[in-house]
C-alpha cells in the first residue's frame, strides 16, 4: 500500500473529526484519493473538483484543513468546554486524527500530481508547515476566547424558526465610526466587560429618540470584542417565548453572548409581554452568567397604553396594572436613555464623523448646510448626522 493509499484509509477511519469528511474540500479530496483504479481521465477530473472547492475559500491548503480542524464542533471539544474529564482513549484519538490532518494538510501539487502519473497542466496551491497538534490544544487552552462550531467561525446571529443562525455578512460598524453619546456607549462597555470577565452584569435597555445610535452602539461593542470571545443573537419580539430554550442552549458554551433584542414595544395584551417579564426577573429556565440582554426601544416605559384605555379599562386594580406595565423598564438592571441631541452635539457630531472619513471642508458653510439637511430630515440626530456626511462623499 504505498503513502497515498495508506493516508487515504486513515482518512476513512476518523472518528472524533467525521463530520469534516463531509466538507466539501475534504469530500472532493477524498474522491481524489480513492480514485487509484481510475483512469487518467478521472483522476484529471477529481483533482480539477479538488482545486475548485479549495480556491472557493483560499490557495493555502494547510490553513484551511487548520481552520475546519480547529473550528469543528465535537465530543472533544464540547468536554473540554464544559470542563469535563477526557478518557486516555479519546485523548489518543484526537492526537491520532490531528496528525492524519496535518499530514493531508502538507499534499502538495507535486505529489498528487505523481500519483494520477499525468504530465500536463494542473492547478497548484500553498502548503504550510504547521504543528496541527500544537495549535488544536493551544485553542482549547483558551476555548473561551475562541469557541467552537459556528460561534468559532462567526460572531452575529439571528434566529429562524427557533433555530440559531449565523450572519455571514454583519454590520462592520465599530465605536470608532460612532460620536457623541459617549457616556452613554461607556456604560454599555463597561457593562459588556464586566460580562466578559464573568463578573455580574446587567440586562441594558436603551431608550431614546430615533436615529440615536441605540442599535449602532450594541454592534459595535459587539465588534469590539468579538475577538476576546463575544457573542451576539438577535430576537425578534415575536419570538421572545423562545428565549428561555436559547439560554439553556447557550448556558454550556464557554463564549459569552448578548441576546438583542432591537425596536423593543408592546400594547397591553401583547402575550409576549409576559414572557420577557419573567426572563428579565430570571425565572430558573431564563438564568445564565454568561448571557446577558440588550433591548432597544423609542419608548422609555416601552408598553404602549392610550388615555382611552385608561378610562374604559374595568380592572377592578387599575393602579396596580398600571404599576406593572410601567415597571417593564425597571426590570433592567440598567436603562441608558439617548436623547436627541442638541445643536451644539450634532454639529459635533458631524465634525467627527467629516474627520474620520478624511473630508476636507470650511467647517462653516460644513455647519450651515448640516443644519439645512437635518431641518429637511425632521430634526438632528446622530443618524441624520451620518446621512449628512455620506451625501457630500457621495457628491465628491
């Protein structure tokens, strides 16, 4: 059995990494590899399949296998995150398969080009030395700044018929590309930080006009601090009730993660009002350290209710209904509320937003024309101050 048959059985045997063989580079390799009783022609065709499914991500095959390695979910992983024993068994086993990974991970152009015995043309790729066992017990070290599985190679989520997902195309906004507000996006910092150093931190509304910077500013911590092992799902109101099976979920990974919930309001009989008000007062099933909400809403007291309603309502305990749906807010440990800003902050706000982009202009008749956009616009914010400022780079 020479080396690429033997490499090829050993790819056959894994076990802890099987659901790699379903990659797509790894399948098409692998048809590559067992093509020894093909013909030439065949063996031309799998390896150009092979070529193509690895240039669809890069031309560094040994960083690629490393990544799918170190990214994969699995009995491995999910025992070291949840600081379980690990058998000598399975402990050998992991560092059997890292080698067969390492070794796949070195195939050069040459050698498979040897072993199909075919003299023309064929697509080449790079190959890297690295220690696949160093570097896999490396990232378990520090699992919880990493993650596993699709917290590994994504860091925005969404939900979908109660199901986590990833987006694959996030918002790239950063704190850098936000003004003003700034004690208000401090707090929702140092609240985040004190999540990720697994200190107790607060569920956060944030309140306030629209076009504020609310949302923008949940994102772009979230961008922040996406490298040191943050997280962040966004649910929709309607999908509130879920929200306790997606703590249970997410209570056993050792990243942190923040459930947001954007645009956040309620009429009185809204049935999903209830449900974020025992998920808030950290009922057994909606309790986790390492999770933590963060809501936006126009409305401070978020529950909608009309004078109308207040004079025909029956309720024998009037007040006390009252009390309660007034209360919702309060049941966050912490309410930052952005106001619309006033004349002075806008045009700060525009100033500092003109000088991130690099935007050279006479700073008054900048000021004249950004107070003429926002009286067009309805009124100054932080959002108008943005839509002003990609008007003139669009003009220029």
């Amino acid at each position: 059995m020479n080396n690429i048959n033997l490499l090829a059985t050993r790819l056959h045997a894994v076990a802890v990494f099987r659901n790699l063989l379903k990659d797509d580079v790894v399948s098409a390799l692998m048809k590559l590899l067992d093509s020894e009783d093909a013909d030439v022609s065949e063996k031309v065709n799998r390896y150009g399949r092979f070529a193509h499914e690895l240039y669809a991500h890069t031309d560094n095959l040994s960083r690629y296998i490393l990544t799918i390695v170190t990214n994969d979910e699995n009995v491995f992983i999910r025992k070291v995150a949840n600081g379980q024993i690990i058998s000598d068994e399975l402990n050998s086993c992991v560092r059997a398969e890292l080698s067969v990974f390492e070794e796949i991970s070195r195939l050069t152009h040459d050698k498979l080009k040897e072993f199909i015995v075919y003299d023309g043309f064929l697509p080449s790729w790079k190959t890297s030395e690295i220690d696949f066992e160093a570097e896999y017990f490396s990232r378990c070290a520090d699992i919880g700044k990493f993650g596993y599985g699709i917290y590994a190679k994504y860091h925005m989520f969404n939900v979908k018929d109660s199901v986590i997902c990833p987006v694959k195309h996030p918002d790239p906004v950063t704190l850098a590309d936000l003004s003003g507000y700034r004690n208000e996006r401090q707090a929702v910092i140092d609240n985040t930080k004190a999540l990720l150093e697994g200190k107790p931190a607060a569920n956060i509304l944030l309140s306030g006009d629209a076009g504020t910077g609310k949302s923008s500013t949940i994102k772009a911590v979230v961008n922040e601090f996406k490298n040191q092992g943050l997280r962040i799902i966004e649910v929709r109101k309607d999908q509130l009730v879920d929200i306790p099976v997606i703590i249970d979920e997410l209570s056993i990974n050792p990243l942190k993660f923040i459930l947001f919930i954007d645009d956040l309001s309620f009429n009185q009989t809204d049935d999903n009002f209830s449900a974020l008000k025992a998920i808030l007062e950290g009922s057994v099933s909606a309790k986790s350290g390492n999770v933590a909400i963060y809501a936006t809403s126009n409305r401070r007291h978020i529950v909608k209710e009309s004078f109308k309603e207040r004079d025909s309502s029956d309720d024998i305990h009037r007040n006390d209904t009252v009390q309660e749906l007034m209360s919702l807010s309060e049941r966050f440990g912490l309410c930052i509320t952005f106001v619309k800003p006033s004349k002075e902050c806008y045009l700060d706000i525009v100033r500092n937003i003109a000088e991130h982009h690099n935007i050279e202009y006479d700073e008054e008749k900048m000021f004249m024309e950004a107070e003429r956009f926002a009286l067009i616009k309805g009124g100054r914010s932080a959002r108008v101050a943005k839509q002003f400022v990609d008007s003139i780079i669009a003009k220029q």
